[in-house]
C-alpha cells in the first residue's frame, strides 16, 4: 500500500515494460513568482508530458531547505517546501488577492535571498486571512491535517518557530535547554510561539493540499510522478532535533561521525556531506518506523522513490567529526536486507529505484539484485573506452533506469565540450557514426537511452532542450551558487516536444498510454527474500 492507502503499482519493471520520462525539480518551472511551484506552470508541463507521450516526472527532493538551498539538506524528511506554495491557488482560495503577488523576478534564474521573503510575506498574508474566517469551510481539513500528520508535524512546526526566533541560527547553538529538548522548556516555547507555530503547520497544510491536487491530475493525464528520498537528513533539522537517539550524537548532540564519500568521479578529495550517520542499532529495534515512516510520507506525493546513495544501505562512509576532508572515513556496514524485508512487510512492496552510482561494491549489487530494485545508467559515464563499462547500453538489464545525465551532472552539451578526445571518438564509434559537434551529443546521447533495453529512460529537460553550462543544477563539492536555474517559458517549444514525441513513439517507449495500463494493472512487486 502507498502512503494514501492505495495499492501500489510501481518498480520492478515487468521485461516487457517501456517508457521514457523527464527530471525536472519543480523550483525550475516557469513561474512570475521567482521560482517554480505547484500552480498553472506544474499542470502546463503535465500537459506537455502527455502530449510528448512521457510517462513519468521525476522530480528532486521536496524538503524544506537550509543552508545553501540544497534539496538534499532538508530541514525535515516529513514536511514541504513551503517556496513550492503557489500564490495563483492561493488567490483562488480566496486567501490572497492579485495585488498581494505584484512581483519582477528573473525568469532565468531562483534569486533565493528575494523569492524567501517574498514568499514568505505571502503566507502571512494567507494566514492572517483564514484566521479573519475567510474560507471557514477550510478549517475542518486544516484540523483533520494536524490531526493526521501530528507525528512529525509538531516538533517541525516548532522546529522552525525556534529557529526563526533565534535569527536562523544552528539549533545547537540554541539554548542547552531547547536543545536538549527538556520539556519545561517546549512547553514554554509552545506557549509563547502559538500562532508562529501554527502559521508553520498552515503553510504544511496548503502545500500538502495544492500537491494532492496536482497529483490527481498528473495520474489523469497518464503521468507518474518519481520523488527522490536523500538517504542522510540534514544536521540542523528537525529529524535530528527530535530523534537524537537516531543518530550517533554525542551527549551535546554534536555529531560523532559525519556522512560522505571517499574519492571518485566528482572529486579527488571525496565529498564531506556533515550529515549526522545513523543509529541503526536503534533503528532497527523500533522495526525501522521512522524510516518507514519518512518513505510512507514520500509516497503520499509521488507514484515511485528514486533512493539517493542506495548503497549507503549496504555500507556509508563515516567521517570523523573535524575531520578536514572526506578522505579519513571508513566503511560502515548498513542496514542490508533486514531493512527491505521490514519496508516491504509494512507497505506491500517496494517502489524504488536504486541509484547505484559511484564506487559499486559486489554486497551493494547484491542487496539491489536481492529485491530486484531497479538500477541507475548515466550514460556520461559510459565512454571510458572499456567495453565492459556497466553505463554502456549493451551491458544494461531490462530492470533499469538508463539517465542522459543526472541533476549532479554537467548537462550534455556541456559534458561533450569538456570531454577529452578520445572519449568524445568512443562515443561517436559507439554510435557508429562520424564525429559530431557539441549541439549533436545531447540528442545523441537521448537517443542512444530511448533505444536501449532499459525499462525507463529519463533525461534532464536541459538535454531535451540541448541546453549548456548556463542551465547547471548543481556541482558536486560546491558549496554555493546551485538549485538556482530555472526554465524560461520561451523555451518550451511546441517542436522541441513534438521531436520528443517522435523519438519515444520511435523507440517504442510507449510512455504515457503505458503508465496508463500499469495505472490499471499493477505491476509486480519485489517480494521479500531472506
């Protein structure tokens, strides 16, 4: 069962089964508010995926972000992003009016330091005007939404009551007290941030609404929608603050371990995440709940879980609190199969997708391989020259989900143009044509992924657009300057779809017609082994 009680009907992918989808965050759409949300601009690109015959949306985490804006560092695995809120449904709502949302952003890229206020004010003024009564018939849902969802959602509306209290700070740079969750001092904070607090839950409530909302439309039109689920939670989340036992704190609930990954493709150092590692002796003797409990919530949104760092399951890389780089770390051994077993026993399957990507162990195969979870292809990596390369289409099975690049890749066009000679002839040789130029690798590389033995492929909307280095949603290892780029609406051509169309109907990636048949016939489920 999915988390709205449904049964579910999701990954692995029957040998037979073909599609195709795009990787969009929903912060990149078009949008006259600074950032994309969940408004007109979310059901024009649904539209735009029905018509072009793609079967899936894949999106990027939908936490609250913090420190860097990253998607990947929220504030809660539980709650929203409240930026994503749209203020077209608001004003259909009758919570704000259109004067209220006179704005002039760059349509080009998310300029965070103005969209946060702004967006901010918004709901204020929402808020204020369902407290006066407007929409009275909403307070019913509002209070059967706190009621629901009062497991993580008190501490988080809490969480960031305190923290907007003390001007954003770390919260272990609160008072012992709070941090240490001591309960005089929680009572008091309740009492004296009431209405701050129930704002925080408000927001909750009309993002969650306005995303059940869309949801139905997208599975009207034959689209699924792919979440994605960071395998660490942020330090200076509410996850952490209210579930120190969860992880390996020290009695400050500093972290004693910090999560990251040792040198590879992306960075000779490693990368230093900072994630608190997990607890998962303790973990384990709950039976997992809150980390059944984090995918439950996920899957109240989205049709299928894309599990970032799957490998992270089979063993993470612990760092040494202080330590100056990544490189210090070992190998930690995860919560393997026990976990699987415990998710698929609660939920009826498993609708992930691992993504196996980096330094690939034969216990991390054998875990995905185990519960016949579907794998990850990039096919930037695929050029080594080495015929055995794992992203050569050639060495895919059918129970894969083949990438053009990802959200932590150059897009093509500029991968190509850094890409070294020879790798740049391996590819053409591959293709068995003859050398192409930089605007050719992108369609390339899309065709070379929709007419591979994959069961899904998925590409950036970057590479459907043949975009640059201008359009890159994230680098690895830097610390400033992502998640910023948006889609301008110009861009979107009725050509550029329709080419998409083509290719898919070409390749016999049925898209959107098959995502309809699933939708009535479930697919088969990974069992539990032991």
């Amino acid at each position: 069962m999915n988390g709205n009680g449904e049964p579910m009907n999701v990954p692995p992918f029957p040998s037979e089964y073909r599609a195709s989808g795009l990787l969009l965050h929903v912060t990149s759409l078009p949008s006259p508010f600074g950032i994309g949300d969940l408004g007109s601009s979310a059901y024009s690109w649904v539209d735009r995926l029905h018509d072009a015959r793609q079967g899936w949306w894949q999106s990027l985490p939908f936490g609250p972000t913090g420190y860097g804006n990253s998607p990947y560092q929220p504030m809660s695995s539980f709650a929203g992003n409240a930026l994503l809120i749209s203020p077209e449904s608001l004003i259909e709502d009758g919570l704000l009016a259109e004067k209220d949302c006179e704005s002039n952003f760059s349509s080009d890229f998310v300029d965070y330091d103005a969209v946060i206020p702004f967006k901010a004010r918004l709901l204020q003024i929402a808020w204020k005007h369902f407290k006066s009564g407007n929409r009275t018939e909403m307070r019913a849902e509002f209070d059967e939404f706190q009621n629901k969802h009062e497991h993580w959602l008190n501490d988080y509306a809490l969480f960031r009551a305190l923290k907007a209290k003390y001007d954003g700070a770390y919260y272990l740079d609160w008072p012992e007290e709070v941090v240490q969750r001591r309960p005089e001092a929680l009572a008091n904070a309740r009492r004296e941030l009431g209405d701050e607090i129930e704002q925080a839950c408000f927001a909750q409530f009309l993002l969650f609404r306005q995303g059940d909302q869309l949801k139905k439309y997208a599975h009207s039109k034959g689209v699924k929608l792919i979440g994605d689920l960071p395998f660490f939670v942020s330090p200076d989340s509410s996850d952490v603050w209210a579930n120190p036992e969860l992880f390996l704190l020290d009695e400050h609930h500093r972290p004693r371990f910090v999560a990251g990954v040792p040198p590879d493709y992306f960075s000779a150092q490693g990368q230093l995440w900072g994630n608190p590692v997990y607890n998962w002796d303790a973990l384990r003797a709950s039976g997992y709940r809150w980390s059944i409990d984090r995918v439950r919530a996920l899957l109240a949104h989205v049709d299928a879980i894309r599990l970032d760092h799957f490998r992270g399951f089979a063993a993470a890389w612990h760092v040494p609190a202080g330590a100056p780089t990544a490189q210090t770390g070992q190998w930690v051994q995860g919560p393997g199969a026990d976990f699987f077993q415990a998710v698929s026993g609660e939920l009826g399957g498993l609708p992930f997708i691992a993504e196996d990507l980096g330094i690939i162990t034969p216990d991390v195969r054998s875990l995905r391989d185990q519960f016949q979870l579907p794998g990850t292809r990039v096919l930037q990596f695929a050029f080594d020259g080495h015929s055995d390369n794992p992203y050569l289409p050639h060495n895919f099975v059918s129970n894969t989900v083949v990438y053009t690049g990802t959200h932590d890749n150059a897009p093509t066009r500029e991968w190509y143009e850094e890409l070294p000679d020879y790798q740049r002839q391996n590819l053409w040789n591959y293709l068995n044509r003859a050398p192409g130029a930089g605007p050719d690798a992108a369609p390339a590389l899309m065709d070379l992924a929709w007419s591979s033995k994959a069961a899904l492929a998925v590409a950036p909307l970057q590479d459907v657009l043949n975009l640059g280095a201008e359009s890159r949603m994230n680098v690895p290892g830097r610390p400033g300057g992502n998640w910023s780029w948006r889609c301008r609406e110009d861009l979107l051509s009725h050509s550029t779809f329709e080419w998409l169309r083509k290719s898919t109907e070409t390749s016999k990636r049925s898209g959107v017609s098959a995502v309809t048949q699933v939708g009535n016939e479930s697919m088969p489920l990974a069992a539990s082994r032991s």
